[in-house]
C-alpha cells in the first residue's frame, strides 16, 4: 500500500514538473542595446507575472508550453511574444514617444491621461531632463507655453503663469511631493532652490491659469506639480556630474568663471515591500550681476528712470546702486552756515556702492534628500521623506536681499492608499545670515561717517557737504563742479570696497540684526495635514473626490521683518474640497464640478467653484470648455510686514498699521502720483482677499500618432487687487507704505499655440506662441503684471542618430517681446531678446550613461527678464551622467 502510494506521488510531482515551466529571458532597449530594468512581464490570461532586475533579466513559472508573454514598460511599445522552449529569445523593446504623457493628475487631482485634461497642462518628463540642454531643469519650464520666468540669481529662479511675474511669484501655487514648496516667511517658493535634485525628478506638470478650487489659495495664475522617482521603480546608483563656465566675456566679473554641479542618488528596493532612496545636489558659480547705474527718481507712487549721473547730479540714487538711497535737502545747512535765506534747495544724496561691492557673487546650492517607502499591503504605502536645502542666493523684493546661509527643510510623512492618502509635513525656514543690500549700505555710510551728528555736526557728513559746497561756489564754480568737490570733501576716508576697512565696517552691519544692522533673525514655520478620498470604487454613477486640509504659520523674525518683536505670530486656516465627474453620450461629454471652501483667521471665508467640459469630437480630438475662480489670501509679508527699506517703511494690510502709525493723533495723507500728499487724511478701508474669474476654451488632438496640437483662449477678471500706498506723516516727517486692495477691477486675455511633431528616425520638433494681454487699468495704477505681450518658442532635436544610435542632440529658441516693468524696487523697461540653447550628447547604453556638450544662451547675448535684476549671459559645461 506504501509502495502504491509512493509511486502515485512520484508520478504526480514528475508531472507537475513537466507542467510547471519555468521561463527566464532578457529585456534590452532596442535603439541603446541597454538593459532595461522593471518591465512587467506576464502570462497572457493569468495572473502570472513578474519584472525584470537590473541586468533586465526575469524568471517566472508558466502553467505549460507554449506560453504567450505580455511585455510592457512605460516609455515603450508593448508586446506580445509566444515562447516555446524555457529560455525565451532576446526581448527587444521600441521607445514609444508617447505624446500624451500617459499619466497625469495635476487637472483634476486623479490620475488620467493629458490628452482629457479638461484645462490647459503642460508637462516635463524625465526623459526631457535627460536631454535638456540648460544647465537646470527648471530652466525647461520657460520655453513651455503660457509659462514666463524671472530670473534674480543663477540659483533663483520662479515661474509663473498667464502674467504677473516677478521674483517672487505669491499667484502660483509649487508643490513639490505635495507639499506646498513655499518659504513661509515669503509665502512662494524660492524657484528650486529648496526642491528636488535633478536625478531624482519624474515630471513636471504645470496648470496655467486659476487652480485655487483644487489647490487652495495661491492658486491665482497657476500650479506647478514636481514629482520625484519612486525607488521601488527606480532603483540602483546614478551619478551627474557637471562641469562649465560663465561670464566668458569679462564684461560683468573680472575673468571667466567656473561653474560646478554634482548630484548623487542611491535607491533601494527589497522584495518590492520596503525601499530607500537618499539624494544630493552640490552647484557653485559665480553669480549674474545686477549693474544697473541708471538714475532713478523715486518721488510718488511711480518711480522712473531720469537723467543724471553720479557727476552731474547731487541726488543720484542709482538703480543697482545702494547706499545713496539716503537723500537730505542741504538748504538748513546752507542757511545755518550763511544766514542767507535764500540758498537754494538742493536735494543731495550720500555716495553709495555698486552691487559687486556689497553682494557676494559666489552662490552655493546644496540639497539633501532622503525617503523610505513600506508597503503595508497591495493597495497601500507609508512614506517619510526629508528634503533640506542650503546655500547663497539673491532674491529681489523692495530691494536686493542677499539669502546668504539660507536653510529650507521639509518633512512629510504619508499615508498613500489606492483611493486615498492622508499626509501631514511641515516646512522650517531659517533666514542664516541673509541681509537687505540696500539698508546694510545705508546704514555702512552712517558707520563711517553720521548724516548728521547733532552732537558733532562739524563730522557729519552733510554739514561738510554743504560747507565744501559754499566754499567752491565763492570761488566762482559753477553748480555740477561745486556739488562734485563738495562730494569729494565730505567722502573723505570713505571706506573703498575691498579694503580691510570696508569689509570689517561692512561685516559688522550686515551681521547686525534690524534695525541696527541689516540682519534679519528669521525663522518661520509652516505645519500642514491633507488628506483625499476617491470614491470611484464605492460609487458608480459619477467619480467624486472630497478633500481638506489644516494649515498653520508660525511667524518668527524676532521683529527684524514682522511686527513680532514680542512673540511669533500663529496664523491657522483650514480647506476642504469637493469634484464631481460624469461622462455622458459613451463618453463622448465628461463634466465636472468642483468646488473649495477655506478660512483664513485673518479674513471672511472664501468659496471657489470650477465647472468644466470635455467634448470628444473624434479619436484624440478634444474640445474643453473651462469657467475657473480663483483668490489668494494676503502673504504673511504682505499682512504682517514692518521693516525700514531706506527713505520709507514698508508696513503691512491689516489694522494694526493705524495703530503703529498712532494714525488717529498724527494723521497721515496719501501721496498721489505726482509725489504731493493730499489734503484729507488716510482712512483705513477693510483688508480682502484678491480674486478672479476666468473663462476658457481650448483644444488638443493628435493626428496620425505623430503630431500633436494643443491651443487654448481664455479671459480673466480681477477684484480687489492687492498693492501698496505711499502715505506720508507730517508730523514726524516719515514715509509709509502700506497694503491696500484697489478698487480698479482689470481684465486680462491670451491665448496660446503648440505643436509637437514626432519625426521619422528619432528626429522631434515643436513650436509655441502665447500672448498675455492686461487691459482697463487706469493712469498711475501698478498692476505688477509684468508680461511680454508675445513669446516664441521652438526646439529641434535627435535622441539617437548615426548607425549607433548613440549620438543625439537638442536646441530650443526662445523669443520674447519687450515690454515695462513695474517693480517694487524700480520701475523700467525690459528689452526683447532671443536665446539659444543647445546640447550634443552621446549615449553609453553599456552602463547606461551619457556625455553632453551643451550650453544655455549659447551666443552669450546678455538679457534680463525683469528690470533691476541680473543681466544672463551663457553659461557651458559638459557633463557625464552614469545609470540616467
């Protein structure tokens, strides 16, 4: 009986072997010959499957032979291969240049493809960054269409949307790994000098115009999503190294400059349940210089650019120059001198230092990122992440702020389940040795030498002024010849920048908190838990989504830029949101409705519908049809601000600034654009949010798999715009700016061109043009809207030429119109300019790896994309990218 039982088991384990097969085979990259890793390979009608590692080598058991294969892997066609023996044959796998970008969830905050988005997205892939030929990816923002960037420093750049573009941009909301990228103490993001390293970014989706009913506030002109590389899918060691030069011409610095970027990241999968991945990012250059000399009158609420020099006008205040911010009417001093009342009235200013003097060129961005990723089960995943930045850098506000030492963290841990995640992270922002360029000179000058001592006025600066003055003027010069000995007499033992004696003077003020100094101690905090629900999978008719949010900032700048000299200031505000979606006519119509309600402690509730349509026309041609609001609370500064920025305060919206002006005793009058305060006193008016409505129409479609055309219109209109008014106190001589909402209503409108074109034998192009237009605002008013009318952008490139395949190459134009700047600094034109970016590559699909020549503005034609801020040249490296 034994026996019979032993040979019946015998027989049936031999046949289970024979029926059980099991199949390996390999996976390479058909035009790099390369290894591809994590393409899903399956039995076709099973459940069967597996991935390949990192050599793109599988194994899995089949029930029996022949066994049909399905092989997919994003980025490539996918196939289906029958194997008959167990040992499969060399699986080569097509890249599919996938125009679609099959997978995105910025529009509607669910996953799905771009080409039903139902407003208008654009996108970065990783495989874009790749063969970008700017030395950053952020810079391939700028030639997307509806997309403008200002650029403050090499290491600051910011983004903005559909107008109103500036260093800092509070109308766009960035999140990166969905944290709200914003330093909390200026309310928008610092570019990506706190985001991601470049190997470790997965894709870029960008929505121009509203998006504050999914977003939140912020969302006025825009959102940008940045997303990393998870390391269950990306795993292994990647090195980018890369190496150039800048100011080759010597016409900003004294000789050509080098620029450094090294960046690291090292992932980790184990069993696919648990993975790691840490990253970082190292980049070092000799920073643009803003040099601007022109001579700037800043008498009423509009500055301008005027007539003059430093020789040939006592009241010089140079654009890019500080210091001379400090102006005196020398008449008290002619007339104590003399006796004689009628001097004249000469307005005169100190003698300040050009940017180079006073700003380190040197800028540093160092970023370190960490994150571990557990699956809890098949449909969920915890995650913590760190991300932490550091560095120099310059950011223009009111004036030039030198971040030096700046830190930026944040952390999140995160709940991500198939349906719904639940995250809470918090931002910390510590402001190092950061200092006001402006107030920093102003207050060396008054270090060396007082603007007037009245206990020493035969020292002071501007009784010597006025004394060398008379003096030359009774030997017969005329006026410019006596104002510049006067100069040159009371500048004397004028620290020269570079000496010992300047650098200590000007290290001890700059390390000086405000408003001693020029110092800001600054060290806020923003805490902030989201949670989403997708009830696709519970209900049937429609896909819902409702989501919410707490958020908290933590002011802290121990009164050196908000009024909290006693005690930081918390402010708390809460969101939540709702979308519907339905497809109609077999989904030929998908409507949606959205809606997002939040309360800022500071201000009455805000409620922002969106209502949307897409109309399939034919096979991959859509129609989209969009009505959007939007609104944006007041930034932190923009409520809390009080910090001296030389001949003015610039003070915050809120009602406490009539109480620190003692306004109801000392009353203040608005001064008008002609520079003369009017003749009833300032009355407080009540503090709101700004708003708008936007109406769009767009479409985009593919034609024949290989070009795709996307376009859109659209039409916005904005209330209570926030800016700022100069009022003016006579009874303590002081000047005060202050921010108000206008009751001028503006419209804005553009519209928007693209085409991408998939060209025979790994050959692509592409073209944009968009246009933004703000109209109905009246004489005197800034709108800040600071947008070219018209851009071009234009690109050709090859990912694989030659019998090899290995060569490839990308260069991308850009053109944009010339147009003015209203700047809180200054106000001045922005000339048209054109670039060109360029890069030649060669593949080394062995070790998976590239080598690039390349460059951005590579004839080095110097430009600048907001007045008051750096002229750009070219910069050009070569670079050597392993396991891309």
């Amino acid at each position: 009986m034994k026996q019979s039982l032993l040979c019946i088991l015998f027989a049936l384990a031999c046949s289970l072997a024979q029926a059980q097969q099991s199949i390996t085979g390999k996976i390479k990259n058909k035009t790099t010959d390369s290894a591809i890793v994590k393409v899903s390979v399956s039995i076709k009608g099973s459940s069967i499957g597996t991935v390949t590692d990192e050599t793109g080598s599988f194994q899995l058991d089949a029930p029996s032979l022949p066994a049909t294969l399905v092989i997919s892997h994003m980025g490539f066609i996918s196939q289906e291969i029958t194997v008959h023996t167990r040992v499969a044959p060399l699986i080569l796998l097509e890249t599919r240049y996938d125009l679609l970008a099959p997978v995105v969830i910025a529009p509607t905050r669910t996953r799905g493809k771009s080409l039903f988005a139902p407003v208008s997205l654009e996108q970065i892939s990783a495989r874009q960054i790749m063969y970008n030929p700017s030395p950053d990816y952020y810079g391939l923002a700028g030639i997307k269409k509806g997309v403008d960037q200002t650029t403050s420093s090499m290491t600051f750049k910011t983004m903005s949307t559909r107008g109103f573009n500036g260093s800092g941009s509070s109308r766009v909301n960035q999140i990166v790994e969905g944290m709200d990228n914003q330093a909390p103490g200026l309310n928008f993001a610092v570019g990506n000098f706190a985001g991601l390293t470049e190997l470790d970014v997965d894709n870029i989706e960008i929505l121009p115009g509203a998006s504050s009913a999914l977003y939140g506030p912020g969302g006025m002109n825009g959102t940008i999503l940045i997303n990393s590389k998870s390391p269950f899918k990306y795993e292994g060691l990647s090195i980018l190294v890369k190496e150039g030069v800048n100011n080759i011409d010597k016409s900003q610095r004294s000789g050509i400059t080098p620029f450094h970027d090294f960046s690291l990241r090292w992932a980790k999968s184990f069993h696919d349940k648990f993975a790691f991945k840490v990253g970082v990012q190292y980049i070092s250059a000799t920073d643009w210089l803003a040099h601007d000399s022109s001579n700037y009158s800043r008498a009423g609420t509009i500055g301008k650019v005027i007539p003059g020099n430093r020789k040939t006008d006592p009241n010089y205040d140079g654009v890019n120059v500080y210091g001379d911010e400090t102006t005196v009417d020398i008449y008290p001093f002619l007339y104590a001198l003399t006796g004689d009342a009628n001097q004249p009235h000469i307005n005169v200013s100190r003698t300040g230092y050009d940017e180079k003097d006073v700003i380190d060129p040197k800028t540093k961005n160092v970023k370190l990122s960490g994150a571990l990723h557990y699956k809890l089960n098949k449909n969920l995943e915890a995650q913590l992440m760190g991300y932490w930045a550091t560095g120099n850098t310059v950011y223009t506000g009111n004036n030039r702020y030198a971040l030096k030492g700046i830190k930026l963290g944040q952390y999140k841990f995160e709940l991500k389940h198939r349906d719904w995640f639940l995250r809470s992270y918090t931002t910390q922002e510590n402001a190092g040795q950061a200092y006001s360029a402006t107030v920093t000179t102003q207050l060396l000058n008054e270090a060396w030498k007082r603007s007037y001592d009245p206990s020493n006025p035969a020292a002071s600066w501007y009784p010597q002024y006025a004394g060398a003055y008379l003096q030359a003027k009774l030997q017969g010069a005329d006026d410019a010849t006596a104002n510049n000995i006067a100069r040159s007499f009371a500048d004397q033992g004028r620290p020269l920048p570079g000496s010992d004696n300047f650098k200590q003077i000007f290290d001890q003020v700059r390390k000086t908190p405000i408003p001693n100094g020029g110092l800001f101690l600054e060290k806020s905090q923003l805490w902030m838990t989201e949670g989403q629900y997708n009830f696709s999978n519970k209900i049937k008719f429609a896909e819902i989504i409702v989501g919410a949010n707490l958020k908290k900032y933590i002011l802290d700048s121990k009164g050196t830029l908000f009024i909290d000299t006693l005690k930081p200031i918390g402010i708390n505000e809460i969101g939540a949101y709702a979308q519907a979606t339905k497809k109609f006519f077999n989904n030929k119509l998908s409507l949606s409705a959205s809606g997002r309600y939040d309360k800022n402690e500071d201000f009455k509730g805000q409620f922002t519908p969106r209502v949307t349509a897409l109309i399939t026309v034919a096979k991959n041609q859509n129609i989209r049809l969009s009505y959007q609001t939007a609104y944006r609370f007041p930034t932190t500064q923009q409520k809390y601000i009080r910090l001296n920025v030389g001949d003015y305060m610039l003070l915050g919206g809120l009602p406490w600034v009539m109480d620190y002006m003692h306004a109801e005793k000392n009353p203040v009058f608005e001064i008008g654009p002609d520079g003369k305060p009017s003749s009833t006193p300032y009355t407080y008016k009540e503090f709101k949010p700004e708003n708008m409505q936007s109406f769009e129409i767009g479409y985009k479609g593919l034609i024949g798999e290989k070009l795709l055309i996307d376009m859109y219109a659209y039409a916005g209109h904005y209330e209570n715009f926030l800016g700022r008014n100069a009022l003016y106190q006579p009874s303590t001589n002081q000047v005060f700016s202050t921010v108000v909402n206008s009751s001028t209503k503006v419209k804005t409108h553009g519209f928007g061109l693209g085409f991408d074109y998939q060209l025979p034998n790994n050959f692509s192009a592409f073209f944009n043009a968009y246009s933004d237009v703000i109209t109905d605002v009246p004489s005197g008013f800034q709108s800040f809207f600071n947008t070219p009318k018209y851009r071009v952008n234009a690109g050709f490139a090859n990912s694989g030429l030659g019998k090899s395949k290995h060569f490839g190459f990308n260069a991308m134009l850009h053109w944009q119109d010339a147009f003015m700047w209203d700047g809180e600094l200054a106000n001045g034109p922005v000339n048209a300019f054109t670039t060109l970016d360029a890069q030649v590559s060669y593949n080394l699909p062995k070790i998976k790896s590239m080598i690039k020549l390349g460059g951005s503005n590579i004839f080095n034609h110097y430009y600048k994309n907001a007045y008051a801020n750096p002229e750009v040249g070219g910069v050009y490296y070569v670079s050597f990218g392993y396991h891309l």
